[in-house]
C-alpha cells in the first residue's frame, strides 16, 4: 500500500471515529461556527468536533505544525478534504483569517507576525472581517480613500469601509488603506490589521433583502495602529490585496463543498414538488405534465453541471498545487460558480412552485422559508469577492490576453 493509500485509510479512521454522526448532516441555517472571542456552541456535538479538528490542526490542515497547522503535505490535504467530503461533514470551523489573511501573512509576514496572529486562527479564537470595500471604491477597489498617516511608532486610520461582513462580530480586521495620498492609485495603498476594539471605531449594521443583516458599514476616527500591524511593504499592499482576493475567489469557488444551508440536492427537491415520473396524468393536470417534464429536464442538467464543477474542482486543485499564477483561474471558478448556484435557485423556485413564497410563518416549511431567503442571498455571490462582470474582465485579461479596450472619455 502506497504511503497516501495509508494516510487515506488512518484519515478515514480518524474521520468515522471522531465525527459525530450528528455532524454529517447539512449545516442548518445559523449554526455554521465562525470561532472568534464571542464562540458559542449549539450542541455538545458541535463543541467536541470544533475542539477535536482544531487539536489536530486541521483548521489549517497545510500550514506548517509551528504556526498551528496540520503540517500536511498539498497530496494528504486533497485526501482530507476528499474524506470529509465522502463523510458529509460539516465545516468546524469558518474564518475568513484562515481563508484569506494567513496565506498572504504566510508569504509575506514578518516571523513575529506569523507567531502572533496565526496560530490564534487555527485555534478558532480570533473571528476576522474584511476591510476592503468602501463606498466609491468596490470593483475600483484601489480608489479606496480609508487613510492611515504615519505618526512615528503608528498609523491614524480615518474613513470609512462598507459591505463588511459580520463586521459587528469579527475581532479583528484585515484592511487595505491609503498610506500615500500622492502616489498613483495603485502604489499608495498599504495592508494593515486591527483590533476592533481599538477607540474610535464604530460598526453600523446594513438591512439586507434576504431579511439578514450580515453586512457592516464601519467608521474610523484617529483609530490608532500599531506600525507592527503593517503587513508586508509600506506603499505595497495592492500586490498583497491581489494575492488575498485569489485566496478569497478560491474560497468561494468551493462554497460548494460545505453542506451549508444554500446547497441542496436540487434532484431530491424535484422528486418532493414533481409528481412522481410514469403517474397517470388526469385531465386535470394533463396540461401540466409538458411543463414537469421539462423542469425535470433542467434539474437534470443542472445537477449534471454540478456534478461536473466538483470534479472540476478538485482536478484544478492538484494543478493549482504546480502553478504560481492562479488568478485568472480563480476567477474562472468564482465566476461559474456563483452564477451556477444563482441558475439552480432559479430551477428550484420553478419547482416549488407557491411553496417558494413564504417568509414567514407555519403554513411553510422551515426548509422552504430558508430556500426562499437563500435564494435572494444567491445574487449576493454573484457580487461579493469581485462582481462577475468584473470576474470576466480579469478572464480577459490574464486567461484569454485580449488587448485591454480603449477607454471612452
Ligand atoms: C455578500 C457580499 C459580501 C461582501 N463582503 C465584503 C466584505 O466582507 N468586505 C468587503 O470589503 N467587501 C465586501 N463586499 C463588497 C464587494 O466586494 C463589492 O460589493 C464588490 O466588489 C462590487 O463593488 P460595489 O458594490 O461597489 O459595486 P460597483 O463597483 O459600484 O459595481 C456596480 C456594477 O457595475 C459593474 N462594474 C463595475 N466596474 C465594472 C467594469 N470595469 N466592467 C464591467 N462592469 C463593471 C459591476 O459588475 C456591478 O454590476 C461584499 C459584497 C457582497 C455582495
């Protein structure tokens, strides 16, 4: 037996031994863990996978031991997550730190950084946001004006970032701001991060359609950073906000894999709202069948392309392993998935016909309450992590090398 085949069948052990069977089911709406100072648990269950994942390192799974990680190798990584996948196990553990931060201080962080700040990611006890959009700075992300004036041994941070999620429940915050009004857009801006305590910071919660309130709109007044708390170059944070956003496209296109709420075997949802296949039709709803037959149709499809995108996935993980520049091809992924997982809310509206109108109340489902809602959440996707019209244009650019277009005055 091959060394993996070995690793494949003790992480398979340890999976069936140490996941309870209560965890490998899908996520319901609200009880995904995010860790951070505030972490609470809604079941014994919950508390023992978090705890008993975090020990292994398995937040992190291919960080180096020392900062906290699970020190395996690209080929073990691919084979946990494989595992899990085949388990049906829940995420332990959500963090935006672990996502999109620690891979970009692991690359370009000082060695008391990587101390400090990542190990408390792996162990679930920061919960971290994202401070990168402002109000006139989203898909021109570096016209951001959030400024940070160098005062000797720190920055004063004053302005204003919006659409952040979870901001009023994050800890800390990775942020991009402006450290040198002077130089061309670009080249002025730096990466810092903060502690949202820190006096003068203020988070204003945003209403959303979905009826959630996951977004922030957060102020700074002479908000006061540590010059320690700069990562990377001073002046040369747009190329860490590059190399962050690949990590984050990367992310979102194996939204996918986590059994969360929004992602539902669209073919079992079409076996309860159509009626069964070969059912004699009356004359009642013999007019109806055609229709059935083709919505039966598209599910088909679309759980075929689903199931086509997974594969995708994991054979564009082996090879991201070999290649330096992911870019383009994050945003390939981004792109179709969140435009994938927008059509399939389409088909399952289509499917559940009135029972897809419920926002509240008993006369619905929880299930069918939480659909309805998701479904408004899935144009979200389709903008968070750099809108799709943005993704193409970084597809035109970087995968197809078209000639960028002149631009109209
Ligand atoms: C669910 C969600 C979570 C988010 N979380 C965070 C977060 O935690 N932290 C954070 O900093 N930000 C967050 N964002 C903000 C997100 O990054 C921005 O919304 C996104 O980058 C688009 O920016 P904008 O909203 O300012 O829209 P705009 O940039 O104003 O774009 C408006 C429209 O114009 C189009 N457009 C703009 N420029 C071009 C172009 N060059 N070519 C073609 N079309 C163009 C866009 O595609 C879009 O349709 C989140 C957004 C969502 C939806």
């Amino acid at each position: 037996m091959s060394t993996i085949d070995e690793f494949r069948k003790e992480v398979r052990a340890w999976l069936e031994a140490n996941c309870p069977p209560a965890m490998r089911t899908p996520t319901p709406d609200g009880a995904l863990i995010f860790g951070g100072r505030k972490l609470s648990f809604q079941s014994d269950d919950q508390r023992l996978w978090f705890e008993r994942m975090r020990d292994k390192g398995w937040f992190a799974p291919d960080w180096p031991a020392e900062y906290g990680g699970g020190g395996l190798s690209a080929e073990q990584t691919a084979v946990l997550e494989a595992e899990m996948r085949r388990l049906h196990c829940r995420p332990a553990q959500i963090n935006l730190g672990i996502w999109m931060l620690g891979p970009v201080i692991l690359e370009f962080g000082t060695e008391e950084q990587k101390q400090a700040l990542l190990k408390p990611m792996t162990r679930g006890e920061i919960r971290w946001c994202q401070g990168f959009s402002e109000p006139n700075a989203g898909s021109d992300l570096a016209s951001l004006k959030t400024s940070a004036v160098d005062q000797g041994d720190h920055f004063l941070v004053n302005g204003t970032k919006i659409w952040t999620s979870y901001g009023d429940k994050s800890d800390w915050m990775y942020a991009l701001v402006r450290t040198d009004p002077a130089a061309p857009k670009h080249q002025g801006i730096s990466l810092i991060v903060l502690d949202m305590q820190s006096p003068g910071i203020t988070v204003t919660p945003i209403d959303l359609i979905s009826g959630k309130s996951s977004f922030c709109q957060v102020f700074f007044d002479n908000v006061n950073v540590p010059k320690g708390q700069l990562i990377g170059p001073l002046h040369g944070g747009w190329t860490l906000a590059k190399a962050l956003l690949q990590h984050e496209r990367r992310a979102m296109s194996k939204f996918g894999e986590f059994s969360l709420p929004t992602h539902f075997d669209l073919m079992s949802l079409a076996e309860r709202y159509l009626p069964p296949v070969g059912a004699a039709t009356s004359a009642a709803t013999s007019a109806a069948a055609p229709a059935d037959i083709a919505l039966r149709a598209r599910a088909v499809a679309m759980s075929m392309e689903e199931h086509s995108y997974t594969l995708t996935v994991q054979r564009m993980g082996e090879e991201m392993r070999a290649r330096q520049n992911v870019s383009g091809l994050m945003s390939i992924m981004k792109l179709v998935h969140s435009e994938q997982e927008k059509d399939k809310f389409e088909i399952l509206l289509d499917l559940m016909g009135h029972r897809a109108l419920g926002w509240e109340g008993d006369e619905f489902t929880e299930q069918e309450l939480a659909l309805s809602k998701a479904w408004l959440g899935s144009f979200a996707q389709t903008i968070a992590g750099g809108s799709s019209e943005v993704q193409l244009n970084v597809i035109a650019k970087r995968v197809l090398e078209l000639p960028e277009g002149k631009q109209s005055k």
